[in-house]
C-alpha cells in the first residue's frame, strides 16, 4: 500500500465535510501519460487501500501488456479512536493514509492495450472505489 515516508505532522486537523462547496479539480484533471484515464465525478477521500485494490484489478484485466500510471498518492493521515472508548481524551490513534479527490480528478492512466480492454480494466477498478467515475480518452 501507499503511504508517505516521513511526515512533517502525524495527526492533521479535519477539514471541510461539506461536499456541495468542494469545487471542481484544477490540477491532475487532463491526461498526461495514457490514452485512457479513470475520471472522478464525486468529491471523496480514497484510502491507500483502495487505491491498492483498483491498481490490482487494473494490471489483471490488463495482462502482461500495458502500463499504468495511479495519478493519486495517499499523503493525508487519518484516525479513529479505540470501540468502546467514551468521549474526551483525545484524539484517535493513526490508521492510514487517503489522498482527497475532487470531482475531475483523474485517478489512473492507462497505455499499451486496446480500448475495449482499457475500458473494462477501469470500470472493473471503479467498483473497487468509494466514487462514481467514468473513463476518458484522448
């Protein structure tokens, strides 16, 4: 799985929840390696587990042939406090990293097959994922 090597802060604070003043993406919206992408349509936050599981399904359908590029990178941390653990004392103890998506954001690239195959590897992977998204060509 994805996670950062060194991190300047281990616990970052919240952030916004409300998903109607996200906004559009602005970086990381075009393709810039492959001829076809996964493209997010929803504003969601993709654990590096996830991630880890649609790049799987990706190179499966994939074969031998192709190559893939995940445009996403899981940098910001994430916590949860302990079951059954009352309220106050705290914050949670850190469980992983996720990566933030605004709607446009392209998720993965791929090259090196044909468009059917392409097509299907990236609708496989977007069931793997917390999002609705659709699959993009140059």
């Amino acid at each position: 799985m994805l996670f950062p090597k060194k991190v300047k802060y281990r616990k970052w604070q919240t952030g916004r929840k409300n998903p109607k003043k996200v906004g559009v993406a602005t970086r990381g919206n075009s393709l810039a390696f492959g001829s076809f992408g996964l493209k997010s349509m929803k504003a969601v936050r993709i654990r590096s587990n996830q991630i880890e599981a649609a790049r799987r399904v990706i190179s499966r359908a994939m074969g031998k042939s192709g190559r893939i590029w995940i445009r996403v990178f899981p940098d910001r941390p994430y916590t949860q406090k302990a079951a059954e653990v009352g309220m106050g004392k705290g914050k949670g103890d850190l469980q992983g990293y996720e990566f933030p998506v605004l709607p446009g954001h392209i998720l993965f690239e791929v090259d090196g097959v044909d468009e059917a195959v392409a097509r299907e590897a990236l609708r496989k992977a977007t069931a793997k994922l917390p999002l609705t998204a659709k699959v993009v060509s140059r």
